[in-house]
C-alpha cells in the first residue's frame, strides 16, 4: 500500500490530478485482480476433504423427464416407487463447483458446473432416486454413468454416447 501512494503522490506532481486519478483506478484494479488470482491458487492446495454435500426432495408427478448436466462427475441412478426426485450430492473441493437444481411441469434439472481456474480440481458424486416412469437425459463432459438394479431395457444410441473412432481402416 506504500508504494502505491508513493507512486500516486509522483504521478500527482507530474501529471496533475485527473489523470492521477486514473492511474489509480487501474493500478487499484490490477491490484485487485492479482489478489483474487493468488487467493485461487492458495485454494488449489486445499485438500481433498474440503468436500460439501447437497440434499434435495422434489415431489413429481410421473412421468417426467430429468436432466443432469455436469463435469467432471459420477452420477449413480437409483429407482424407487415413491413420486420424488432425491438429489444427493458429494462435491470434492467443493469450492470450485456451482451446483443447481430446479423443478418445472416438465421435470427436474439439475446442473453441476465448475468455476473457472479452481474448479480444475473439483469433482461431484451424484446419487439421484427416481420414480420408474422417468425419462432421463445427462450431458457429461465428462462424467461416469451408474446404473442401480436394473430390471428392464435400456437403449442408448452409442455413436452419441462415444466419439467416433477417428483410426485409420
């Protein structure tokens, strides 16, 4: 903070005050943005353990559809007869991560987006009951996808679920 006004005090006898004054706010802003940047990097030295965990009810009506979008993510889907959504969620370094989760006439959403530079190291472990009649969609990037006694068929398009093979013939 002395230097800055060390430096603030010469540009004032040199420049005059408006332009004092501008040179301030960018020096101030540069200042800042470096703090923010070294407050994010002594957060990426935080341990594994600094984990959150998430719980949320939604009561439905089936059928419905639910969406789970996420990185990064292991998502575990259990099947109940009760017309609820459980969302539970386990977030590793959980200060790198944004999670939502919404409810409409058409279904429940739920999202797990990383933050930019300190979420690199985040991860989420989902376990989401849903009642039978559900339809499900997830868009992973990327992301593991666990099944819980099923009992029934399931058809996944693969060519959208892997990329293509890009090997020569």
């Amino acid at each position: 903070m002395d230097k800055l006004m060390g430096r603030l005090s010469r540009l004032a006898f040199r420049l005059g005050r408006r332009t004092v004054l501008d040179k301030a706010l960018n020096m101030g802003s540069k200042m800042a943005v470096d703090s923010a940047l070294g407050s994010a990097a002594a957060n990426l030295s935080l341990p594994l353990s600094a984990q959150r965990t998430h719980l949320q009810v939604f009561n439905v009506k089936p059928p419905l559809t639910v969406y789970i979008r996420g990185s990064h993510c292991r998502v575990t889907i259990r099947r109940d007869t009760a017309p609820k959504v459980i969302l539970e969620a386990n977030m590793q370094r959980a200060f790198g991560l944004e999670l939502a989760a919404e409810q409409d006439d058409a279904g429940v959403y739920i999202v797990a987006r990383r933050k930019p530079i300190r979420g690199q190291l985040s991860y989420t472990d989902f376990t989401v009951t849903v009642p039978g009649e559900s339809h499900l969609v997830f868009n992973l990037t990327p992301g593991d996808i666990i099944f819980e006694a099923v009992d029934g068929l399931i058809e996944l398009p693969a060519k959208q679920i892997f990329e293509p093979d890009h090997s020569p013939d």
